[in-house]
C-alpha cells in the first residue's frame, strides 16, 4: 500500500511540475493605457487620486493590462488569476470604455456604484493577493461620489 502511495505521490509531483511549463495568456495590451484613445482614465480626466484609485483597485481585472504578481507564474494560482480577469473584463473593461454606448456607460457606473457601496468590489479573493487594492471607507466614499458626478455628466449629453 506505501509503495503505491509513494507512485502516486511522485505521479502527481510530475503533473505539477510539466503544468508549470504550461499557462494561460497573459492580459497584458500591446497599446499602453496613455496611447488608448477609448481608455476610462483618457477619456473621463479624473484627478489624480481617483486615477490612483481606479489603477489600484479596478484596472487589474477590468482593463486589457493587468499586473502580474510573481506568483501568477505558479500553475494553477495563474489559471484562477486568468478566469477573474476573464471575467470582469466581460463585466466591465476600462480600456474599451469608448467603445460602450451612453447607455451601456450609465448602467455601468451604476452598477460599479452599487459594487462598491455594497463592499462587493474589489473581489475578497482580489484583496487576498493585492492588498493595496483594499479601499477604505473614505476611498470607497470618494469613488462613488467621483462615480456618481460621472454620472450626471453622461446623462446630460445621453441623446434624448
């Protein structure tokens, strides 16, 4: 019985070991953020504190550059990494916000609102590997209200 334990045990270390020449496609754009005329940050202005802000806390997961922690190489750590940016660009992705609709624009800054408020956003399992992402209260006071201006400035040039 050992003896089988000790294959499978060796079995399974191999496994591991060839998955780590193996990993998803990094999220990183070929156009930087500044060279991106349809980028949230170029096309909104916002001051220096909610540009901070939004890098820190947003961009990781909803924009087409993330940055990688060092352990993002490990396999499987860099597939769970890979479906979290998956799926918050498919939410929301700031480096395309020119592309959304006034619309699509509206609801979604209502929604991050909302998140945010809700302390829904960023993800636990975000802030577990990037604690600067943590907001406190007054960040998350700033941002919305930061949000919520946005607001009111798509609403008024929204086509009626």
């Amino acid at each position: 019985m050992k003896i089988i334990l000790k294959r499978i045990a060796i079995l399974l270390l191999g496994v591991f070991v060839v998955m780590q020449f193996f990993g998803p496609e990094k999220n990183i754009s070929e156009i930087a953020r500044v060279d991106n005329k349809n980028d949230f940050i170029v096309m909104e202005n916002p001051s220096k504190n909610i540009e901070d802000l939004l890098i820190v806390a947003c961009y990781d997961c909803h924009s087409n550059s993330t940055r990688y922690p060092w352990y993002n190489t490990i396999t499987p750590v860099n597939y769970w990494m890979a479906d979290h940016v998956r799926h918050g660009k498919g939410e929301l992705n700031f480096s395309e916000w020119g592309n959304y609709s006034p619309a699509n624009k509206d609801h979604k800054i209502d929604e991050s609102i909302e998140m945010l408020e809700d302390g829904e956003m960023p993800l636990n399992s975000y802030i577990w590997t990037h604690a600067d992402a943590k907001l406190s209260e007054e960040q998350v006071k700033t941002l919305t209200h930061w949000f919520s201006l946005l607001r009111l400035k798509i609403l008024k040039d929204m086509p009626q």
